[in-house]
C-alpha cells in the first residue's frame, strides 16, 4: 500500500521535471501561433495528443505511483497559477507569453506578409470579416490577429 502513494523518484525531481516540462510545453506553444482551443485545426490536435504522449515518460519518470501523479498535477497547476499571475501583474512579461496584436488588414489592403508569418489564410481571414458583418476586405479599416487568436475587424464608416 505505501508504494501507491510514495513515488518512485525524490520529491525533488518530480517537481523539476514537471516545471521543464511545463515551461518547454509553454514555450513551444507561445512561439507557433495564436489560435484558440476552438480554432484548432485537426493538425493541431493530432499534434496536442502525440505531444502529450511524448512527454508523460519525461514527466512521470519510473513513476506510476498515486502521489506521484498528484504532485506532478500540483506542480503544473501551481506553476500555471504562477505564470497567469505574473503575466497580470507585469506587461512585459505579458507581451512576452501571449504576445502582440498583428493587423492584418490596414484601409481594405490585406498585409500578405503579416498574414504567413501569422499562418492564417485568406479563407480565415475572410471568414472572420463575414462573422464580423463586414461585406468584404475592401470595407474592412483594420484587421488585427488579437494575442488571443481572435480577428477583430473595424470597418470603414
């Protein structure tokens, strides 16, 4: 019965391996683009479940015990409500996690460049004018990717 609680590993290493796991998961996130949950392409959860996969053994260790996974749990939730924290309090680190507005559309001219280094596509792109009521781009003022992967769009008066 104690070996179902007690992990495998030190305290110690469980906690770090679960902080490099969350830091590198976050980065690696931060860094590949501004979509939210439900804009997910089914690439992008294939991706979310083998990634997921990958890094259970490099974050359980030879553990497989109860505590063990609570701690793990834990861990990621305490440093999450760290991050988030942080994130509120200081906007630079702010802009650094989520990073900054990309406008996509500027006076009716789509910005093509703005718009692959973004990945999002003219389809996208046209769509979200549609959701916003907007007949096409060449009524559009702004376009702007928001840091939390939603298009909002101004048009012109």
């Amino acid at each position: 019965m104690e070996h179902l609680w007690m992990p495998d590993i030190s305290v110690w290493e469980k906690i770090l391996r679960s902080v490099v796991v969350y830091l590198f998961i976050l980065l690696a996130f931060r860094f590949t683009g501004k979509r939210q949950v439900g804009q997910l392409t089914p690439f992008d959860l294939v991706l979310l479940l083998i990634i997921s996969n990958v890094v259970q053994n490099a974050l359980i260790g030879n553990d497989n015990s109860l505590g063990g996974g609570i701690l793990g749990a834990a861990t990621i939730l305490a440093l999450n409500y760290l991050v988030v924290e942080i994130a509120f309090r200081f906007k630079p680190m702010r802009r650094f996690l989520e990073g900054e507005p990309t406008i996509l559309i500027h006076n009716g001219k789509i910005l093509d460049q703005h718009l692959r280094r973004e990945r999002i596509t003219l389809e996208d792109l046209h769509a979200a004018i549609r959701k916003n009521g907007v007949a096409g781009v060449e009524n559009v003022r702004f376009a702007v990717l928001e840091e939390n992967g939603q298009i909002s769009v101004i048009p012109k008066n």
